[in-house]
C-alpha cells in the first residue's frame, strides 16, 4: 500500500509529464513559420542614345556668279536715258530675246519718268526705275537704302544668288545708273551669312564716255573691286521723294513674289 505522502509525488511527477507532451504536441500547430522577404524589383533605365557630332560648317570659299552674256549691254542713246538703257539690260539679262533699239530706250524712260515722284528735272528717278521694273513684268523690285557699304554689297550679291535677276546701283549720289549683273565672294551666300564680296561685274550704259568728274566708265561685264565700284557708287542723302529711305547705298532690288507681299 503506498502511502498518501508517495502518492503525491507520483501523481506531481506524472502531471508534469503530461503538461510537457501537451507542450510539445502544441508547438508545431502553434508557431507559424516566418515568412520569406519579398524580393524588390527594380526598373531598368532606358538606354539613351549618345548625341552625335555637330555637323561642322565649311570654310568659305571663292564663289563667283554672273548672269551676263554676249549681247546683253546697251549704251544709252542720249546723255539723259541712262534708266532707259539700264531697263533694257535688265531685260536682256532675264530674258532671251534682246531690247536695244533707240525708240524702245525713249519709251522705257518716259515710262521711268512718268513712275517717278515730280521733280524740277522731270527726270527719271530711282523709284520710277523699280516701278518700271515692275511694270515689264521684271518685278518685283523695291528701292532700298543701306547705311553700311560692306552691307550694300551683300545685299546686291545675295538679291542675284537668291532671284538670278540684276541689281539697279545707283551711282554718283544719284545722277546715274549702272546695273550690276554678277559678283565673286569669300562664301556662298546661301551657306555664309557673313559671305564678303570681293568683286562686282557692272555694266555702265555710258560706256565708253565715263565723266571727268566721276572718272571712267568700265567696259561691259567688267569684274572691279569693291574699292573701285566706291569711288563711283557713293552715299547718298534722302531727296524729298525718298525721305522715308535715309541716308544709304541706294539699291534697285529684286525681291521673291513672297518677300514683296510681305513688305
């Protein structure tokens, strides 16, 4: 017979026993696993291309262009009608078929005349030679004035480059006219803003008499320096038909139908 003090400790010892298979049986039911990390994904960047080369501009070279050919000059028939035989050139060097008779001179002048802004002189004046340009079907034409002479050469060559139509100078402070068919330059003037002239082909319709007080007359088709066309083709100061010009190279222009509209 056990006694109660024995039976105690069997039954504590049996308890105990029974509390930790409980444990154990509890555990794996109990704990949960842990969880693995997410793996972050990151986006790829985009490859960007490498910028290429920057097209490099091409040095200036010597660029020439001429519309004259044989046939193309006429001298004026009289010492007044230096716009009358600049129009008639300016026709022969756009057109194929050739106006250089005396009668045709007299009318082109009388129309320049009669284009012009009344003067003491009644003349024909810058302004009526565009006009008369124009009124040929030559056109369009404007008359401009430029401040700088390096400019005014510029802006004759690239009016030829870009309409293949000459250029009315207006020479000696406005008593005559030359008509300037071609140019050389440093630079293609549709490449090289800053293109320099460095030689004008003129054709001076009082050849071969040229003027004691502005020197000679070159002979058709010359090529001279811009030095040369200087002494000659000078500034000139507004008259009262062309106030809103200002002082300036004056210019007889040709301009593309979309510029003109614009103006």
């Amino acid at each position: 017979m056990i006694s109660r003090p024995v039976r105690l400790l069997l039954a504590g010892v049996l308890l105990a026993a029974c509390q930790a298979t409980a444990i154990e049986r509890q555990s794996p039911a109990t704990l949960a696993p842990t969880a693995a990390p997410t793996p972050t994904i990151r986006p790829t960047a985009t490859p960007q291309p490498s910028p290429g080369p920057t097209p490099t501009l091409a040095p200036p070279a010597a660029f020439a262009m001429n519309l004259y050919e044989d046939g193309d000059f006429v001298p004026q028939h009289t010492f007044e009608w230096c716009v009358g035989a600049s129009l008639q050139m300016a026709h022969n060097l756009v057109d194929a078929d050739s106006r250089s008779s005396y009668e045709d001179q007299q009318q082109l002048w009388e129309l320049a005349r009669d284009l012009s802004a009344p003067s003491a002189f009644r003349g024909a004046n810058p302004r009526g030679w565009a006009a008369a340009l124009n009124e040929m079907g030559l056109g369009p034409y404007e008359l401009v004035s430029v401040p700088d002479y390096e400019d005014a050469l510029r802006t004759a060559a690239a009016a030829i480059h870009d309409t293949e139509r000459p250029v009315g100078l207006v020479m000696w402070r406005g008593r005559h006219a030359w008509v300037m068919s071609g140019f050389e330059s440093m630079g293609d003037p549709a490449i090289h803003a800053d293109f320099r002239v460095t030689g004008v082909r003129v054709l001076d319709p009082l050849f071969p008499y040229g003027s004691s007080a502005w020197g000679a007359s070159p002979a058709p088709n010359s090529l001279i320096s811009p030095q040369e066309l200087a002494t000659q083709f000078v500034i000139r100061e507004p008259r009262r038909w062309s106030a809103e010009l200002g002082t300036g190279y004056f210019l007889v222009v040709p301009v593309n139908a979309a510029e003109a509209g614009d103006a």
